[in-house]
C-alpha cells in the first residue's frame, strides 16, 4: 500500500487536537486517518503443537549470520513504527506496553513515529541495506507490499522460531501463511486492516448497503459513491463481486475490474476516489456510501449512530502491516523478544483496545472483554469464523504487473 498525505489529512495542531482526543474518549477523526492516506499506485510487494501444519516453520537455522548481534551486552531495541499505532498514557508521555516489557526484561525501548509513508520509509534505509549496512533500527513495522519487496531483496532477516513461542502459539490462522512471506519466516503481523462497505443509514434512507454492485449500479446513490485511493482495496473488491479471487487475478481480471469502475466514474455513479478524507464525507452525508476500512469505522461509530458497516457476501480485502528485523539490526534478540512479547494475549489486548484494527493475536477476547466488551465482540476487531473465511488478500505482483497495475488504477482516478 503505498501511503501519502491527501486533501483533508491533519494540520499539526489539527494532529495535536486529534491526539488529546484520543485520551479522552472523544474522536472527531480517526486513528486510520493518521495512519494512512492511501494514494493511487501502490507497488511490489493453533496451539504449539498444530504449527507444523500451519505453515509455521520449526526451529533451524536463522539468518542471524548477517548481524553482528549486540543484544547481550547492549539491553535496547531501536522500534519505528506508524503514528498513533501503539497505546500512550493519559497525558501523552508514556507508552504503557513498552514500559512494561522494560520492567519485565530490563531492555530499553526507543520507540520512533517515523513511518509516515511506505516509499518514503524505503526511500530512507534504502541504501545503507544495499551496501549491507545497520539501519539503526531493530524492528520495523510496513505494509504487506512493502514487506514483499525488502523480503525479496534479501535486506529483511529471518526470525528464530524458537524465539517466538507466543507469536507461533497465538498467531490467527488467516495470517499465518501469506504468500509474499511463506510461514512467515520474515515476518509477523501487527495488525489486520480490513476494507468493507460503510454507509450513513440517514443518508441512504435507511436503506442498507451491503455490496460493490450497489455501490457501482444503484441509481439512489448516484453521485454519492466513494472508492479507496487504494489499488488493492478498490480492485480487490470489485473482483471479488464480480466472482474473481484476487489471490488469482490475471492481468485480463484486472482490467475487466478496472473497467466496470471506469463505468462508475463516466456514470457519475462514483463521487470520487478518496484517501483519509472519505472520514468527513461519509460522516456528513456527502458520501451516502463507500468503501472504508474497518477502523475508522469502529472510532466513527462513536460519534455518529447513523454510519452503519457491511462485509460484502463476495468477500473483503485485508492487508496487513508487520513486523520485521532490517538487515544487520544490532539488536535482534531483543527485536523478538518484543515481538514475542506482544503475542501474549493481555499485551495484545491493550494495544487493540487503542488501535481498533483486527488483532492478528488468538486468545485476546477475554483479555480485551475485561478492558472493553463492546470491543470484544465487534468482529471488525475480533472476526468470527465467518468473517476470517470471506477475508481476501491481494497476490504478489511482480514488478512489471506493479507498474502495469499501477499505471492503469492511475488512469482511472486520475491520479
């Protein structure tokens, strides 16, 4: 997913404004609007026991050969992650979680906010991975198509299974064996990020809207229709309403998708294209319906009953961002430790109970039910069974289809 800023993202003191909110109970705006602001084109990408057949590989060997590991000596882990992506104190100068793990294990966090995009971030390490040099960084958190690339690059190290037996004992089975990182030797889940269908029940008149056939044929919401900036996302779903599996999509799926949207946009069935900014539109009505993704729609719902969510019959797209060790990281011990460490169900817990994406972590309900029930049971954070089967992942695409795509998606947003 590649993620820049768009018209509507935050201002600083706007961003300040949000964060306070975040503390207190009010949301005017939410998490994923300080997370993402998806731009057309994205690029290239149980129990112990039953792990085997999970995809889980067993303990062997590691590319730790590729660091000169300084774990012992040196108790530290260096951690960049996304903004508004990990729980905070009350007054904002604490990160309860990463306190916690420092008592526990004596290692010292230096937690960083400073993925603000995909391709940015990439931009940023690229070359000191090129000439097999430390980032400075020990643990890394990108999105899914990012990962696919660094992976295939050889610049991302493999993790120690016999280092991580919460994350192997408790990884959800629907992220266990993604295709870009077979058995996720390279990497693990931070959180799950559903696309689905949110509407503004006054808006629609009541009316339920529950599929991208609506969304691209009803004439009642015509003009009022919004699609994700996101290539994946907005392809993904359209696919899958249109009986393809994205998981499969040849270049011809692709264009028979790009196409029925096309229809959309020269209808004025489609509004627009939006990154973050959907968040206000759908809010006011403006938009009666669009696609969104799952946790703004769980913040969204606390300031207005009328936004309503459906997970289409023909399935939903969910990428992931995740957690990985850069090459010749000095601390890669350690990076697991914490990796491991929030794969304990009560650490899981408290960071979904802040982020409100899915959890990719099995056995937290009954912890985050003891912090929040209503959270506990809203399967936009927990999936039932039902919901994980519909759940849908975009292929990897090799470089020439990532231009090709990218190009295409381009034309028809205008991007």
């Amino acid at each position: 997913m590649e993620d820049t800023r768009q018209p509507g993202s935050l201002s600083p003191p706007e961003l300040a404004a949000v964060r306070r909110s975040l503390t207190d109970g009010r949301m005017a705006m939410t998490r994923r609007s300080l997370l993402r602001a998806s731009a057309a084109g994205a690029f290239a990408s149980g129990g112990v026991g039953a792990l085997s057949a999970c995809g889980i590989p067993p303990a062997g060997r590691t590319d730790a050969g590729r660091s000169e590991d300084h774990s012992g000596p040196e108790k530290r882990v260096v951690f960049s992650n996304w903004t508004e992506y990990l729980d905070v104190s009350d007054d904002g100068r604490r990160r309860p979680t990463l306190d916690a793990f420092t008592r526990r294990t004596g290692i010292a966090v230096k937690y960083t906010e400073d993925v603000n995009d995909n391709d940015e971030f990439f931009g940023r390490i690229q070359a000191q991975l090129a000439a097999g040099q430390d980032t400075g960084r020990d643990l890394i958190v990108l999105t899914d198509w990012m990962c696919a690339r660094m992976i295939g690059l050889g610049w991302i190290q493999k993790l120690d299974p016999a280092a991580l037996p919460h994350a192997r004992a408790h990884l959800s089975p629907q992220f266990r064996d993604p295709d870009w990182d077979p058995g996720r030797a390279h990497s693990y889940p931070w959180t799950g990020i559903p696309a689905v269908i949110a509407y503004n029940a006054e808006a629609t008149g009541g009316r339920t809207v529950d599929s991208v056939g609506q969304l691209l044929d009803d004439p009642r919401l015509k003009g009022r229709v919004g699609f994700l900036s996101e290539m994946r996302d907005t392809v993904g779903l359209t696919l899958l309403d249109m009986g393809k599996r994205p998981e499969d999509c040849t270049a011809d799926d692709f264009d028979a998708a790009v196409a029925r949207l096309q229809q959309g946009v020269d209808s004025r069935q489609i509004r627009r294209f939006t990154g973050n900014d959907y968040i206000n539109d759908l809010s006011k009505g403006d938009l009666a319906a669009c696609v969104a993704w799952a946790g703004d729609i769980v913040q969204l719902q606390h300031d207005n009953p009328d936004i309503r969510y459906a997970v289409p019959k023909a399935g939903y797209m969910t990428s992931t961002d995740n957690l990985m060790v850069p090459n010749r990281a000095r601390h890669k011990r350690n990076a697991e430790r914490l990796i491991d460490y929030c794969y304990e169900p009560k650490v899981a817990a408290r960071i979904a109970a802040y982020i409100n994406y899915v959890c990719p972590v099995d056995g937290v309900r009954e912890e985050l039910a003891k912090i929040d029930r209503e959270l506990a049971d809203n399967p936009l954070i927990l999936p039932d069974r039902d919901m994980a089967a519909r759940s849908h992942s975009f292929r990897a695409l090799s470089g020439e289809e990532s231009k090709d795509f990218a190009r295409k998606f381009a034309d028809l947003t205008g991007a």
